[in-house]
C-alpha cells in the first residue's frame, strides 16, 4: 500500500492468482502549469506507471477521465463491440472512445492534458483530482465545488445497486 496516512491513497490490492489492481482514493486540489500538465500526486504515481501509458478521455458529468492503460483496455474493448446501429450507443462511443487519448506521463511526473480535453471539461489553472477505485477524475475547481454542493437525492427510489449497502 503506497500514501499518506490521511485516507488519501492508492493502494494495490491483490487476489490471489490475478493481477494486482490498483484502487485510487482521496480528493487532490492541483493546479495545471502554462503549457497544461498536470502533476500527479506521488501517491499515485504508483498505480499509474504500469506501462507509463494512460487514458484520459470525457465523461458525461463534465468532467475527465483517467485510467491506467490496463484498465481502460477491456471498457474500450466492451464499447467497440457493441452496435453503432443504437443511437444512444453510438453517442456513448463518439464520447468516451472519440475523446480517448494516451497521454504519458514525463520523469517530473506529469502528465499533459490535451487542448481539447482541457476545453471540454473547462480546465484552466486550479483543478481537483479525485479516486474513483479504478479511475481518477479530473475536475475543474469551480465544476468540483458545484459538484459536491448539490444534494444527493434519488426520486424514483434507491438504485437497487445501492439496497443493503450498509456505511
């Protein structure tokens, strides 16, 4: 297990006779330097430099999506397998598989987050990266404040995902 002792870490959990998965955790305010790279914090370094190779594309909530290469593999693999003959698929390939791009990160440890990324998830200087177990997430300031601030609320009802889930 690699982190501070704070709760925000990335730590590797391993089943037996399976590959270790790495599993990201915490909230991380950045900021992105003049020319767009992102620092990544050294506790995560770790989880992310399998290959050095990561992908980083959108999400539908506005913000940006950063996976180890491994992980993104099989969901890119899941999404070109199905239809393009559904519109509602065809729009969720033309996001997240329109938008991938493998970016590496450099010997400082960063990573540079491309233009267009960038625009789409309106990323300017102060940013929040935030553990998603297998993915980071990657938010404008602003963006991530209005994101917290909203309620939770579920008016048709609890997910049934979510029943029995006891915290």
């Amino acid at each position: 297990m690699a982190g501070g002792g704070n709760g925000d870490m990335t730590e590797t959990i391993v089943n037996a006779g399976a590959q270790p998965r790495v599993v990201f955790r915490g909230v991380s305010e950045l900021v992105l330097d003049a020319k767009g790279r992102l620092a990544i914090p050294t506790r995560h370094r770790e989880g992310l430099t399998g290959n050095g190779q990561l992908i980083i594309t959108v999400d539908h909530g506005g913000c940006l999506l950063i996976y180890p290469f491994v992980e993104w593999t099989p969901i890119e693999t899941r999404l070109m397998s199905l239809s393009s003959f559904d519109d509602q698929i065809r729009s969720v390939q033309r996001l997240m598989l329109g938008h991938a791009d493998e970016v590496d990160i450099d010997a400082a440890g960063r990573i540079l987050i491309p233009p267009a990324l960038r625009k789409y998830a309106g990323l300017d200087k102060r940013v929040v990266l935030v553990g998603q177990g297998r993915k980071l997430e990657l938010w404008d300031d602003v963006r991530w404040q209005a994101q917290i601030a909203r309620p939770i609320s579920f008016p048709d009802g609890l997910p049934a995902e979510l029943e029995g889930l006891s915290l």
